[in-house]
C-alpha cells in the first residue's frame, strides 16, 4: 500500500487488543500507517493511552473523560489535567455528550463537557469531540467557546450542522460508516466538507468498514474509509490520505 495514512481516532489501549497489541501495532505502521491519535475514555484509559505513547513513537494520545463514564467521574479534572501536561498528549478527548445509551442524567453531562472544554481552552490543546444522539445541545455548547478548536469525531449530524461548525473552524471525523448502505446523510456532509477539513479515523476496535463489519477493526482498515470518500469527491484515495494526514497533523500540532 502506497498511501500514508493517519488513523487520528483509535483506541488501541482497549481490550480487545490485548492477545497481539504490540504486533498488530508494529503491523499497522509498516503498513503505511504513519500516525495514531489514542483517545482516553477515563482516567485508567488515559494513562494507558499515554503508555501506548510513550512506547511507540508513532502513537499519540489524548486524555479526557467520555461521557459514558460518568458514573466513574471523581468530581474533578485533576487527574486529567495532570495528565495532559504529557508531551506526547495532543488533545483532551473523548469528550462529549452521548444520549442514546443514557438522557437521565443530561445537566451532569454538559457540566462534565463544558468543565473540559474549558480545560482544553486554558491549555491551548484541541479537543476530540464524542456526540450521539445529542446534536443540537453539542452545537450549542461549543458555540459557547469559539476559540475552541477540534474535531466531532465519528460525525454523525447533519449536513447543516456540519457547515456551522465548518464555519466554525472545526474539522470533522469520518469513520467505517461511511461505507456503510444506511450513510445516506453521512454523504451529504462530504458534499459540503472540504478535503482540507476532514480526517480519517477507525475509532477501532469499533466500527469495521464494508467489506469487514462485524470484525475487530485496526487502523489499516483507515483505506476502505478514504476510498469511499474519494468515490463522493471524484478523488483518488491518496489524495484523500494525504490531505487527511495533513490536516491531522495540523491539528493535533504533530511534526511542525
């Protein structure tokens, strides 16, 4: 595979990956894998994130609490803040609201959002951005803090939603889904996304693409996700690559 790709959104701290991590790892970056962004859900998924970093030089990580980790939430962003003082943490993510497993706690949620985005603010770091089911309150919130920067990860909102936060200055993260038959809406966000605002991501072990759902997803799958936009845009899937690894990079403050 010619292309070099940048998969800015995949958990390789998970479980799944206990039995071959590090070879899988070594495979997927001699596999034109150039750079990984490892996202924590927690403190323990954090540390383990950072870990991860520490040991392979491609590997970067980001630390954050998602919000279905809640219920573990300490109370504050100590532990977290401490944490992204680590050279080799780009972001604070993942972040966010999720209203499809649980909407019975939404204030806590937003308070737990809104108290990292303000963290990302006062360091100077992005911020990777978890939304499911809960759009509007997701825009809103965000609206809130324009110098943020960052990027909806696994974006799954409208196309109108999507110039907004364009406008914005965000960039957004397309994953397996995009292949899928359902991703009617998901094309229509590439028909107003521009090349040089869009990244590429797995969210693995999560989230295989056609021809592989249903499987364990890795990073060297991040090639099925740019073929499929380059489909949409009449682009080539290197060009798509790079244009993703570039914006990655510019981000995440990666390589000058």
């Amino acid at each position: 595979m010619s292309d070099v790709f940048f998969d800015t959104h995949a958990h390789y701290d998970s479980g799944a990956f206990n039995a071959d991590r590090d070879e899988l790892l070594s495979a997927v970056h001699d596999s034109g894998v150039e750079l990984i962004v490892d996202p924590g859900c927690d403190g323990v998924s954090s540390r383990a994130a950072l870990a991860l970093a520490e040991r392979f030089p491609f590997v970067y990580a980001a630390v954050g609490w998602h919000p279905q980790d809640l219920s573990k939430y300490p109370g504050d962003l100590a532990e977290i803040r401490a944490l992204a003082a680590h050279p080799k943490c780009v972001a604070i993510g993942e972040i966010g609201l999720d209203y499809y497993w649980d909407d019975t706690q939404k204030d806590e949620q937003k308070a737990l959002f809104r108290a990292q985005l303000e963290l990302a603010l006062e360091l100077d770091k992005p911020v990777i951005v978890h939304d499911r089911e809960a759009h509007g309150d997701c825009l809103s919130i965000v609206s809130d803090y324009p110098a943020l920067r960052g990027v909806f990860h696994c974006y799954s909102g409208s196309a109108e939603m999507a110039e907004e936060l364009l406008r914005r200055g965000w960039y957004l993260g397309f994953d397996g889904p995009v292949t899928y038959k359902n991703a009617r809406r998901t094309l229509e966000v590439l028909e107003v996304c521009p090349l040089d605002r869009l990244l590429l991501e797995t969210d693995s072990p999560y989230l295989s693409p056609v021809p592989l759902r249903g499987r364990r997803n890795d990073s060297r799958n991040l090639r099925y996700v740019a073929e499929k936009i380059g489909e949409q845009k009449g682009l080539a899937a290197d060009a798509v690559a790079a244009a993703a690894l570039e914006n990655g990079k510019r981000l995440f403050g990666i390589g000058g």
